[in-house]
C-alpha cells in the first residue's frame, strides 16, 4: 500500500515527466503493476478495512448495566464477564470501558482573591 505522497510521485512522473510504468517503478522500487494500477488511478483512494464484529459486542449491554450500577473496575468486569462465557482478552474490555465509562471532573477547586487579600 503506498501514501499519498508515493501516489502523487507516481502521476509526476507520468503525466509530467511522461516516464512509463516500468521506469516509473525503477525509480521508485515497486513493483510495476503496482505503479500501473496507481496510475490508472483516478485518484487516490487510501485502503478501507471492512468492519469486523468484535468478541464483546454480545456482552456491551450487560458491561454498560454493570457500570451504571456500580463504578467496577475494568479487571473486576472482565472476571465477570469470564464468569458468564466470555473468552477474549482483558485488553478489549479495558478499552470499551475506557471508552464508556464517563470522565470523572478535575479534583481541584480554583480560587480567585483579590489583590493584598
């Protein structure tokens, strides 16, 4: 997968310096197919990944009761949630509930005095 900039490199050098795919390639050390299908290019489209479904999706609901209920921690969750099937890793429930839980305010109060006070 090339970068924008590669992308932008490659339709220099082709429509600009009018240099073929296979000099193109050279010049760059792709692969020459890789440079013929960029500059087929309309243009540049960056690879999408396809959504996946996650391990947790089915326990999301029963994390989001547990939280609102009582402020757990993310290792208490992911016992629990072992304790009803799950099998993933505590990695994806420490970040969902990173993600869910809401941030706690600053623990500080600002003071304003006037001056000499």
């Amino acid at each position: 997968m090339i970068d924008y900039e590669t992308f932008c490199k490659i339709r220099d050098y082709h429509d600009k310096q009018k240099l073929k795919a296979g000099q193109i390639a050279r010049a760059l050390q792709f692969d020459q197919r890789t440079v013929s299908h960029w500059i087929d290019a309309p243009r540049y489209r960056p690879r999408q990944s396809s959504p996946r479904a996650s391990k947790l999706d089915p326990y999301k609901p029963l994390i989001n009761q547990w939280l609102n209920s009582h402020p757990y921690s993310a290792q208490q969750i992911f016992q629990r949630l072992q304790e009803e099937g799950f099998d993933g890793g505590y990695t994806i429930v420490k970040a969902y509930v990173r993600i869910v839980r809401p941030r706690r305010p600053a623990a500080f109060l600002t003071l304003s005095f006037a001056p000499g006070e």
